[in-house]
C-alpha cells in the first residue's frame, strides 16, 4: 500500500508551540528563564508581544510584499498559512512565556531547562485538556465520545493507557476527515471590539500567507474576540470561494488554487481507500447502487456524484465525509464520526505521556491534574490578550445569556492555574533552602 512521510508527531504534544525537531526547537528558545523568544513590538505600549520574526528562507509558505517585512516562526511551519492561525499560535506561545516566568518565581532555583520543560509539559496539558473538554463534544456530540471512550475524568488518574494501542496518526484521518473544517470556513474574518462590537472584516483570501495585521496594535485582541464573535459556517458539502478559487492567490493575480480539488486528489495521492471501504471498516452498511445513498446525503449530492462517478466504489473519503447528513448533537456525519473518533480513542490510551495518566516519571501530581483540569480555552485568552476583560466561559460557542454567559476575566468562575502546586518540596524542606515561599 502507498503511505505518505508526516514530519510531524502524531500525538497532542503542542508541537505547534515546540516543534518536534530539536533544531527548530533550539531557534525558538531564548535558553534564559526556560522562556521562548518573541518579538516585543508594542512593549512601550505596555501589550504583549508576537511571534519571533522568521529570517531564515523568508519566503517560504509566506508572500512578502516587499524585502523588509517577514512573517512569523513558530513550532509548525504551517504559522503564516492565515492570520487567525498565527494568531491561535501566538497566544500558545505567549501561555508558555506566562507559566514560565509564575514557575521560575515558584522555583527560584531551577535552571532554565527544567524551567523550559516543565512549563512545556504544563502547556500540552492544557491543549489535550481543552481539545476534550471543549472542541471535541462539539464536532462529535455526546454519545460518540462516550463510544470512543473520549470523556474525561473529574478526579483520580486515567486508567485506559494501553501499550498495545498505536497512537501515530491514520491517513484517513489526516488527508480526510481532520478537513472537514474546511466547510467551516467563512469568506471573511470579523474583527470585534473588546466590548463585542463588530469593527470590520478582511476576506480570508487577502489573509492567506500574509499575517501582517498582526503587527497593527490592538488588531491581535481584536482578531481573538473575532474569533470567539463570528459564527461558523454550516459543515456541509458547500466551501467559501474564498478557498475554492482564490486559495493562496497572490497580490494582483485573479485566481489562486482550489482546496477542495486539492483534499480529493490529496486522498488519491495518499493512497486512501474509498468511502465505500471506510463506511465498511466502520461497521456501515456498503453502498451497492448511489440510490442506496438516499437518506445519509441530500439529493443533490447523490445527483452529483451519478454523473461524475462510475460506481459507488469511486467516491472519494473527503468529498463524501462532508456531504454526509450530521449525527444528532454532531457536526459530523457517521463516517466522519468513526474515523475521528477511533483517532482521538488511540491519541488518548495510546499515548504514554498523556497528561491524565499515573504512575510514571513523567505524571503529575494529583494536586497538579486538579490545576489542569479547571483550565479552559477562555482563561487562555484572558491571560495572554492585551486587553480582553471579559468572555463567554466556553470560548468556541456563542456567548448566550443562559448557557454561555459572558464572565469577567477577573471573576472565579474561569479560574486561574495554581502553580504553587509546582513547588519543588524537597529543595524548600531541606536546610539551606529557600524559606517557605512568600
């Protein structure tokens, strides 16, 4: 069978932030205070500050309009594909930088690479936390986590670690069904003020590799409450022509790529089965004739695909995966569900260093785990914006008075991480040590 390389690990390790090549990792550290180097723009503004500048091969995955401006270095070079991601990469980066300089404060005598690399371990955590805890019941409803076994716990250890589970990631999964976002996307970006009221909006073409907003002060805080403001588009089988035609177009030209043409043929290249054979290793009953489609996709689709396919058997993963009509309390449909769901199954039991897991060198406390567990994507964004001072307590859903109440920033209700839980007992119990902490 034909397999495509993935540079990339498989496993939620906030490799956007770190990267998982040593190389890089080492240009993105400042190797003092176990921090990761920025680029303080604004400082004599008193705001945070963005992602390092990318100097090396500047002009890859980035259009420059002129010599003297360069997007962004990050952990994935993937950064600079569009604003709002530099953006999400940003706040990671600046969450990292934030627990550092609380933990070197804790542990005043830990050298910079147990700073760096506690801090590392603390940032995953929050990213397999809020990945579970928050985005995966909303594109899987729940009684496909209950299925899959995708519920977290409230206390105690995980106890599902199995070393016969692979958790490297399937190309199904990756080349298909991990892109049914793309029907998420809008054909703008809204910018919104820190008081929920709408700015203005760019089209996501114009945005596309170019991430240089981000160097306009203010515009950072007012692309997250964007992002937390604007609705989603429905998933469905209709994309933005925003990505259908102008994907990646460059300054003056009329046409860019077409990244639906691109996720079928990337499935061809990859060498992924067909629908047909993913709805067979998902337990679903095969389609024999396109009527038999009836019910699980509109009309329209069905229509579509009896014109431009000879037999079922040639349906294309992606194509049909975001055609399928939604499970109930799911964004996706059964397909889309199953490979989606096993994947984030394996990610979860098959990960020796998942943050729920007791028992190893590696594991937190249970004090710790407790920390990590009241952590959520809004205390995220309160504590690494330069202005926001009040959200909706799930930041991925609209805000709504009854089940999604905005909150201040400053309230109890999106507690902040306690890393006095950190504090490394042995070396403040021992004679010469630090006094107990003030």
């Amino acid at each position: 069978p034909r397999n495509s390389f993935n540079q990339i690990s498989s496993i939620l390790d906030a490799g956007t932030v770190y990267s998982n090549s040593e190389e890089t990792q080492e240009k993105l550290r400042t190797f003092k205070g176990g921090l990761l180097k920025m680029l303080p723009v604004f400082e004599e503004h008193g705001m945070k500050p963005l992602l390092p500048l990318k100097l090396d091969e500047p002009d890859e995955g980035c259009i420059r309009p002129s010599e003297d401006v360069y997007c962004f270095l990050a952990g994935d070079p993937r950064v600079n594909e569009q604003t709002v991601l530099a953006m999400i990469h940003t706040l990671f980066v600046r969450n990292h930088n934030h627990i550092a300089h609380q933990m070197a404060e804790v542990n005043p005598h830990w050298n910079d690479e147990t700073v760096f690399q506690e801090t590392r371990h603390i940032n995953a955590a929050i990213v397999q936390h809020i990945t579970y805890n928050e985005f995966l019941p909303m594109v899987l409803g729940k009684e496909v986590m209950q299925r899959h076994g995708l519920i977290l716990g409230k206390n105690g250890y995980f106890d599902g670690y199995d070393p016969l589970t692979n958790p490297s990631v399937s190309t199904g999964f990756t080349s298909a069904a991990f892109r049914f976002g793309h029907s998420l996307l809008p054909s703008t970006i809204e910018r919104w003020s820190k008081s929920h009221r709408y700015v203005g909006s760019q089209r996501l073409s114009e945005m596309l590799q170019q991430p240089y907003d981000l160097y306009k002060g203010g515009w950072a805080d007012n692309y997250i409450m964007g992002l937390i403001n604007q609705v989603a588009q429905a998933l469905d089988n209709s994309m933005s022509q925003e990505v259908t035609n102008h994907l990646f177009q460059e300054p003056g030209k009329k046409w860019g790529l077409d990244l639906a043409a691109l996720n079928i043929q990337r499935g061809r290249e990859h060498g992924i089965p067909s629908y047909n054979v993913w709805r067979d290793w998902c337990g679903f009953p095969k389609i024999y004739r396109f009527e038999d489609l009836a019910g699980i996709m509109s009309n329209q689709t069905i229509h579509g695909y009896k014109k431009y396919y000879d037999s079922p058997d040639d349906i294309d993963l992606w194509s049909a995966g975001i055609a399928e009509k939604p499970l109930p309390g799911s964004m996706v449909g059964p397909t889309f569900a199953c490979i989606i769901g096993k994947q984030f199954h394996n990610f979860r039991h098959g990960d020796r260093f998942w943050y729920e897991n007791g028992g190893w060198p590696s594991s937190f406390t249970l004090e710790q785990l407790a920390e990590v567990r009241k952590m959520k994507l809004s205390r995220v964004l309160c504590d690494n914006s330069d202005d926001i001072d009040n959200i909706q307590v799930y930041a991925m859903v609209l805000p709504d008075h009854e089940i999604n109440p905005r909150v201040p920033c400053k309230s109890g209700v999106l507690p902040k991480l306690d890393l006095s839980k950190w504090r490394d007992a042995s070396y403040h119990a021992s004679p010469g040590g630090f006094a107990p902490f003030k």
